[in-house]
C-alpha cells in the first residue's frame, strides 16, 4: 500500500525559516541604494486642493523627488471594475447597473477621503521623507463630507463623486420565486433593519511595495505584498502604459492579508522608481494602514422573513446598503455576495435582495475574510433565532424544520453566481451536520447546566449559526510542472499565498500522484516571471483551483515519466511502476531510472531515437477552470456568559462542525477554522473601524481598533464531516473564510439566549458592553 | 548621517551572545537597530506602537517592545532575538520545533515576537496554567492561528517538563 499524503497533518515546509527568523518579508529585502518613500495623505474628508507648494521640502538634504498629480502626465490608473467580467446574462438577469471605475493615484484638484494620497515623497531615507512631508504646504478648501449610508442618500446630501448622482454606484436586483408582496397575507412576518459595522482586515504586516527599473532591458520588478500578483503586473503595465511583459511581479513572504485588491501605491512606487532610475521601496506603517488598507463590511440591511405557526420559512426579502466609501473597486462584490449566501443551508423559497453601493467620504470598502458571507449569515441566522423565539420554539428545532434535506441535494438556488453559472449547493448534508454539531456541543445537557448557572445568577446561553459558503470561484488556475536533474519535482503556480500553507499542500497533492515523498516537491508561486499566468489567492479558492490544477498537471507529468521511460527501457508503459522516485519495469526494480536520470535524458533529447521529442520534455502545463463554485459549510455553536452589570461578553466554548470537502492537510484546515473563528469572533465583539460625523477615522491605532487576543478565545473544538464535491477531481472545497461567517451569529445568539428571559433585539454587529447594556436596560 | 541636527553616540551591547559596538543615532530604536545596523532581520514590525507585540526581544531575559526600546537604552546589557535560538544547521530550539509540529503559525510574521515571549513565560518561577499561558501572550497579536495552536504548543512544552 502506497502511503497517501492527501489528508495527512504534515508540518509544513514553510515554518523553518519563519520560527528561526530567516523569511525574508518586504522590510527584509535587501536592495542596495534603495530610495525610501513617504505618501502626504488628506487630512481632510472632502475638500478642494487649491494649491500644493513643495519648495521648501525640496530643500531638505536627502530628499530626491516629490511627485504630486500633476506630474503625472503620462499615466493613469487603470479601468478596474471587478476581477471578473460579468456575463450579459448575469447582467440582464440580476438588473446589474455598474459604474466604470478608476480612483486617482494622486488627488487632482480634490479629496474624497481622509488618507486619501495628494503627494508622495522620496528621500534617502524614511525620516527625512517623512519629515520633508510635513514640509509640504496644501492648501485645502474643506466642503461638507458623508460619513453614512443615511446621509449619503438623503436628496441634499452633497455628491461624493460628481459623476455618480444621489451618490449610488451601482445596483442589483435578484427575484426568486413570488415576491414578497404577493406571499400570503397569514404569514408571520419579521421585519428588522440590521447594522453591519466597518471593520479592518489588518494582517500584523503591514504592506509594502518595493520597485526597481532596469534600464538595460526597460523593465520593472516590482515587489508588492499582494494576494494577485498577476492582475496586480497587468494594472500596472495599463496604468504606466507598459507591456505587461516589462514588468515582473515578486511576491515576498507575506504577513497576512485577509483581504485584496489593488491600490494606487502599488502603481506610484514603480512609477517613481522608473522616473527616477532608481529602487524605491514604501513601507505603509500601521495607522496608514487602518485608515486606508481593506476596510470592509459597513452595511445596513432591511430584512423581512415570513414563516407560519410550525416554524416553516417561506420567503425572505433583504435590502442591502452597503456603504462603500469614496471609490467602489469591487463594484457589487459584497453586496452580491450577501444575496448569494442571504437563506444559508436553509430551504426559503421565496428570495428577493436589492443591493445597493453608496458612496461616502470614508475608505473604499473591499472583500475582507468572508466577503458578505458573515453579514448574510448574521442576517439570517438573527433572525431565525427571533422566529423561534416568537413561536416558542427552540433554536436547534426550528434549524432542523428548515435545513435544506440531503435528499434535496444539489440544491438550485433559482438565481446565478457572480461568475456567472447557476447557483447550485453542490454536495452537503446540512441536517447530518446540525445533529453533529447538537452531539459536539453537547446541546441538550447544555440546557440543563444553563438551568444551573441561572440559580447562581449567571447568564449563560448557546447560539447557534449555519452557514454555507461559495468556494473556489474561477476564472481558472494554471500550473506548469517539470523534474530537475537532481530528480525533484518542481510547481509553478500562479496561486500565492501569504499564510495559507501552498508550499506543504500543494506538495502533498503532487506527492500522491507522482509516488514521491512531499520533501522532493518544490512549489514556486511568487513572481510572475516564473508563471505566466495565475489569478492569485482570495475567496477561499486555493485549494480548489491550485490543488486541482495541481493534480492534473501531476497526472500528466506522471504520463511523461511513463512514456520517456518505457522509451529508454524499450518496456511497455503498462510494465511499468513508479514508485520512490523512480520509474522501473514492475519485474525488475533494479533496472529503473530515477527521475533525475530521466530529466537528464530528456534534457539532451539528440541522444533520444524519439521523433517528437516536444510531447517528451519532462514539463507540463494545465489549467483548470472550475465550471462553478463548490459549497462549503459548517455548523457553529457558541457558549458565552454574559456580565449583565458589564456589558463583557466572554465566550466559554466553541465547536464547529465543517464540511470542506476532500481534506489536503488537517492541521491546516483546522487552523484556518480557528483563526477564521476568531476572526469573526473579533468582528462581533470587539473590531469597528469608526467614523465621526465629518468622515474623519476614529480608530487609527492598535490601541482603538481591538483586535482579539489570547485571553478572549475560547477552547474551540473542529469536527470534519466531509462531503467531497463532484466539481474538481480531488473534491476539495476551500476552507479559508467559512469559520468566519458563522461566528459573529453563533456568538451573537448565544447573547440573546444568555440573557433571557429578558428579550434583547440584537440587530447590529459589532455589539460592545455599553451598547449590549443599553440593550439590556433601555430607560438608562 | 546624513541628518546633521540628529545626536549620536556610541552603543556596546551583547545580541544574541555576540559583543557589538557601534555609532548610532541617540533616536534610533531597538528593532532598527537590530534589523538595519546587524541585519537581523527576524525581529518584525507590526505596529511601530507598542501594541503588537511582533517586534518582541529579550532585553536581559526580560521581553521589551523593540519598537519603543532605543537601541541606547540596551547599553551594556544582552538583547536576544528569534535569530539566537538555533544557529543555521543546528536542531530547532523546542520551542520553535513545537510550533511547527502544532502548527502555531501560518503568515508567521508575529511567530518570532511569540516565540521570544514563550522563552520569558518559561523561565517563571511560578506554575504554568493554561490560564496564565492565554495572559502572558495577550500582548502579542496573531490575525492568523486565533491563538489555540500557540497555546497547545506551549503547554506542550510544559507536559514535557514534567
């Protein structure tokens, strides 16, 4: 029996050199002569630039060039509107209306935003071009700011953006089945309007861009923390007016991201370098950071559920707002993504969802971990647990009256993806999954011990949340596939991590179909140069896209060694076996050649007799491009205590159970369930990015924008209950964001359920002790 | 440098068991000073506040913020950083092995400013519950893991002990 390393909790290949210290992160890059930069922001909401003098930081020794928009004549930022184009049928079906979009590199004549980028300086180094920039003398003339969705679409409010009128940017309409003002009068109706904060994706590293121009070959390398190095090469090639050919994109190890994007750094700092014949490397510190890098959610959502006396749900009707700050590069991403996953594993036959993208004068909202998946969740689940409570029901019952039954799988949700193919719930048992996590939980003995804590005085209760979760969205993935001399197996991919764990999963992948250890398979995915093509990592799409295409490229470069050896071995390839590295006739293993022996014959092809010596060079390439998302989804169940003099919410236990499809290494999945737990966890009790009424950012430090810390998590327990999807060859869905989806609902009904009796209307996420207090006590 | 209105002085310090001595500029912090001026590199930024605790070293077995420490504050004493546990070539030191094998970091960018705070939690004279492991790394944030590799990893080591 061949060992199989698909499925096994390998520890990684990438941990050496981060535990001892010897990853080389963006600051870490040495590059000679490097010119260091810093951005002069806008201090100011909006406002009119009426003049930039820059004579005096000009004066300061050290200080090479300040670059303000009107210097930059012969560039322009590149027309983005989605990573994907929307198919005319998606288009037409869902009443999308979109905006073409392109946001300044440098504020002209006006900001839209505080933090927006008005001038960039660069010096010899970071404190004089930090100190030169304050030399730098704007003169604003302020205009009135939208700091709300409310605001933003009041008749009177001021435009954001001149060119979008009553500041909406771009809208959809999705109808399933009667719409809700044609459903039967008798129903029990709830209706609530839910507030989803902003909140920040913050990765512990901040980003970095770092840009070099060879004038020899005309070409830049840029270095960029960036989960698409790909689409990031082609927007700057677009922008700088450069083939795309000219620019090589290098991803260093990256600390985190949690969300992506493009932004106008990444596109000035090779702009300078090339203008300047010089390196030039930007390091974003921390408060740029919060108050201009993947900020997301911000919504709010009027939400109608209609259900009957037994707890049956009939339809749901969603408007989503979402406030989008003042540019919209991912034009209806989020708000999609909400209608998509709005009725989670749950039969509701009736749908309708309008969304809607307003603009205001705040930091453009981007997908951040989970993308409207956690927002639809806590939508739904809300107010399936208000339902519940209004029949008398318990909440595990009413979940078990509505799951989707696995009989009923694939379910057609009657409406289409953003990738444009019908949304179907590919594999799953929704009800199996909730009974799992009941037993995990142990649920029915809960309620007994709660009937204790309640004698003591404390309030303790259980929430629970279901979710699904569109994984692995295309357009495709590539890989290209060779073996050295030294008779390593080498993958190139276009998918690049920055945590995710490639260099171990995809190695595991390739080990198995190539009866290799994982040791002896190298996987490069960092720089553009390497792989022609890829689209990168977001969206919980790795593992599908990469690992599948991995796969295929490793069945054909199996079918290579096969061939090229039963050439050299005059054996039939149906004799032969591949085993250790090695390919051997099946009776006589001594005879074989090592992969490393049959490169070398490849490589020198004049010595082979073969007459097509291009189908036998030891390299492959594939693509795989998915023909639809698969669905992952899990079931979520949170015990919290609730300090009622307080407000502190402090979560005691946490289970999950998953269903992610094939597992490639549980070690990494589980860790993904827990930091995306965690994540969410955050995002419900502690993390809002904030505004004033003027548009000005209140949190802009570690110190007012809290993320969770050791002491706030609770012991989390993950069971896998896998339903391998039928839509790529290893079953794999993605694993990365679905945690974070159902933890701020679990979370947050176990709130509700730790202060009953006394009835909390819990619509809002983030919820903080003073809000939850005056939730509990009105009339303070 | 270039920066004539900016003191300087002279820095002796110990790193990692090595004696250095070096010019530095009077404002010049620890962790550029370890990163720039020694090219130890491992040391991370996260937050340049005080928060994060990424950039997290010993500074005479005590863990200091190498952000909000200046490299002349570390005057004649010992820094130690995430490149002193086990050179090139050498077995990880157990704490390092054990994150890996528990698989306590996944970016890893805040994995060496754990680390160094689990080599001061083990030296506490006191018992190590689960409870004071959750305290004593509160001060270092992870986006990543959500924490419960980190612990595990650490009580690992504990169970060892004993």
């Amino acid at each position: 029996m061949v060992e199989k390393f698909v499925g096994a909790g390998l520890s990684r290949f990438e941990d050496h050199r981060l535990v001892t210290g010897e990853a080389k992160f963006m600051a870490d890059i040495p590059l000679p002569d490097c010119l260091e930069a810093a951005f002069i922001r806008s201090h100011f909401a909006a406002a009119e630039i009426k003049s930039i003098d820059t004579s005096e930081a000009l004066k300061i020794e050290g200080v090479q060039a300040i670059f303000t928009a009107s210097d930059l004549t012969n560039i322009e930022p590149a027309l983005t509107r989605d990573f994907y184009n929307l198919t005319p049928e998606f288009v037409e079906r869902h009443s999308v209306e979109l905006r073409a979009y392109r946001e300044p590199l440098l504020a002209l004549d006006r900001v839209r935003r505080v933090g927006e980028p008005v001038a960039l300086v660069i010096a010899t180094d970071r404190s004089i071009a930090e100190d030169a920039a304050e030399l730098v003398d704007i003169e604003y003339q302020e205009l009135p700011a939208v700091a709300d969705i409310l605001s933003a679409l009041d008749p009177d409010a001021p435009l954001v953006n001149p060119e979008v009128p009553g500041n909406v940017d771009a809208t959809f309409e999705v109808s399933v089945g009667t719409p809700i003002r044609n459903m039967p009068s008798h129903l029990r109706q709830l209706f609530r309007t839910f507030r989803i904060g902003r909140s920040v994706g913050c990765p512990i590293e901040n980003r970095g861009v770092m840009a070099k121009w060879d004038p020899e070959d005309s070409r830049l390398t840029v270095w960029s923390s960036t989960q698409i190095p790909h689409l990031l090469r082609s927007y700057i090639a677009e922008s700088l007016r450069s083939e795309t050919e000219a620019i090589r994109v290098i991803v260093p190890d990256m600390g985190g991201s949690f969300g992506g994007g493009v932004y106008p750094e990444e596109v000035l700092i090779p702009f300078a370098a090339r203008e300047l014949g010089k390196p030039v490397r930007w390091l974003e510190d921390r408060t740029e950071s919060l108050v201009n890098a993947r900020h997301s959610r911000d919504l709010s959502i009027d939400a109608t559920l209609l259900y009957d006396d037994a707890g049956t749900l009939h339809a749901l009707d969603l408007d989503i707002r979402q406030d989008t700050g003042a540019y919209n590069p991912f034009g209806l991403t989020l708000p999609f993504n909400i209608a998509s996953h709005a009725r989670g594993p749950y039969s509701i036959e009736n749908f309708g969802a309008r969304g809607v993208c307003v603009l205001t004068n705040k930091t453009r909202n981007t997908p951040v971990r989970g993308a409207g998946r956690p927002e639809a969740t806590f939508v739904i689940d809300r107010l399936i647990d208000m339902a519940a409570r209004s029949l008398s029901i318990d909440p595990a019952e009413i979940r078990k009256r509505n799951l989707i039954p696995s009989d009923a799988m694939p379910s057609d949700q009657g409406m289409l993806y953003r990738d444009g193919a019908p949304l179907i719930y590919d594999s799953g048992d929704y009800p199996d999954q909730l009974r799992k996590a009941l037993d995990l939980a142990g649920y029915e003995d809960f309620r007994e011990r709660q009937v204790e804590f309640r004698a003591l005085g404390r309030a303790v209760g259980i929430g629970i949340s279901c979710h699904v979760e569109a994984t692995g969205i295309g357009p495709h993935e590539d890989a290209r596939m060779t073996v050295n001399e030294s008779g390593k197996v080498l993958v190139y991919t276009g998918s690049c991590p920055h945590g995710q764990s490639h260099e171990t999963t995809l190695a595991q992948i390739a080990a198995d179909e190539l009866s290799v250890s994982p040791e002896d398979v190298v996987v490069y995915s960092r720089d553009t140069d390497l792989v022609p093509l890829g689209v990168g990592t977001f969206g919980s799409r790795s593992a599908v896209t990469a690992g599948s295409v991995v796969q295929q490229a490793s069945v054909s470069l199996r079918e290579r060694l096969l061939s090229l050896a039963s050439e050299f071995l005059e054996c039939a390839e149906s004799d032969l076996v591949l085993q250790g590295g090695k390919v051997s006739p099946k009776d006589a293993p001594h005879l074989g050649l090592s992969f490393g022996e049959l490169a070398k014959k490849a490589s020198s092809q004049s010595e082979t007799p073969l007459s097509r010596p291009s189908d036998l060079a030891l390299e492959v390439e594939e693509r795989f491009s998915p023909s639809a998302v698969t669905f992952g989804s899990g079931t979520h169940i949170a015990i919290v205590e609730v300090d009622t003099d307080t407000g502190l919410v402090t979560v005691l236990e946490y289970f999950v159970v998953a269903d992610c499809g094939t597992i490639i290494n549980p070690l990494v999945v589980d860790g993904q369930q827990h930091g995306g737990i965690v994540h969410g966890l955050g995002n419900m009790l502690l993390e809002e990015s904030d505004y004033d009424s003027f548009a000005q950012p209140m949190t802009t430090t570690f110190l007012d924008y809290l993320l969770p810390v050791a002491l706030d998590i609770p012991p989390m327990t993950v069971l896998h209950s896998p339903h391998p999807t039928p839509l790529n060859p290893l079953g794999v869905k993605g694993a990365g964001e679905g945690a974070t989806a159902s933890a701020p609902a679990a979370i947050a009904n176990a709130i509700v359920d730790a202060v009953s009796p006394t009835p909390i209307d819990l619509t809002e996420m983030p919820i903080s002790p003073c809000r939850l207090i005056e939730l509990l006590r009105p009339s303070i | 440098m270039k920066n004539s209105f900016r003191s300087h002085r002279t820095v002796s310090l110990t790193v990692n068991g090595n004696d250095h001595s070096a010019l530095v500029a009077s404002n010049r912090t620890l962790a550029d000073f370890l990163r720039e001026n020694l090219e130890l590199t491992g040391t991370n930024l996260g937050c340049e506040q005080g928060v994060c605790g990424a950039c997290t070293v010993l500074l005479d077995g005590r863990s200091v913020r190498s952000c909000l420490t200046l490299a002349a504050q570390a005057e004649g004493q010992s820094v130690t950083t995430i490149e002193g546990l086990s050179k090139q070539g050498e077995p990880l030191h157990p704490v390092q092995e054990a994150f890996s094998r528990f698989h306590a970091l996944q970016c890893g960018y805040c994995t060496p400013g754990f680390i160094i705070a689990v080599l001061e939690l083990l030296d506490e004279p006191v018992p190590i519950t689960r409870d004071l492991v959750r305290e004593r790394l509160s001060g270092n944030l992870c986006r990543c893991t959500g924490y419960q590799n980190i612990i595990s990893a650490v009580m690992s080591l504990l169970e060892n002990e004993t």
